[in-house]
C-alpha cells in the first residue's frame, strides 16, 4: 500500500493538498469582509442593513479593518483543508488501484478517513 502510495497517489496528494491550501487563502481573503460586517451586523444592538454597517465601519476604522481576523481564519482553514484534500487525495488513488469495489465506495470511504485527520 504504501509503496504505491509513494509513486503516484502520494504526489497527487501533495499536489491537491497545496493547491486546496491556495483556494483556501483566496476564498479566505475574498469573503473575509463579509464575515467581518456579518459579526458587527449580528453584534450590533440596532437593526441596522450591511451597507450601513460597512460604510460606518470603513468610515471609523479604515477599509483595512474588514480585515480583521483573517490570520486566525488562516491559521484555522488553511492546515485543515489542505490536510483534509491531500489525505483523500491519495487515499482515494490508492484504494482505486488496489481495491476490486464500487468506485463510489472507495470515493465515500476515502473522504470519511479523510475527515477523521
């Protein structure tokens, strides 16, 4: 298992792993504003729409500031993404060369131990 694991699935894993931990950062620094006058919004005792929420904050606190937290959102997503898409990865290449089953058996085992990572 692990022999063929080193050839191709484990490279496969690798390189799925790394490219998940660069999606993660993109959609991680797209969104992060969202999340950021989301929490304000829901933290806010007046009912007040996102726009408004957004202008008071760029106004108080610079455009910068939406971007508060997104480290710690980084440090959180970043590992276990790329941690979760590089172990099924190349648990899935593996099982689908070495296991006689339904390929969507091995698909939905090779996530399930992925998840538990």
């Amino acid at each position: 298992l692990l022999a063929r694991s080193a050839e191709g699935s484990l490279a496969s894993g690798l390189k799925n792993g790394a490219a998940s931990a660069l999606a993660t950062i993109c959609a991680k620094a797209a969104l992060q504003p969202f999340d950021t006058l989301k929490t304000l919004q829901q933290a806010s005792t007046a009912s007040s729409s996102l726009f408004s929420v957004c202008a008071e904050r760029v106004r108080s606190h610079g455009v910068l500031s939406l971007y508060r937290g997104l480290g710690v959102s980084f440090i959180g997503a970043v590992p276990a993404i790329s941690a979760y898409f590089a172990v099924y990865s190349s648990l899935k290449g593996t099982l689908l060369a070495r296991v006689n089953a339904p390929p969507l058996l091995l698909v939905a085992i090779s996530a399930a131990m992925a998840n538990t990572v």
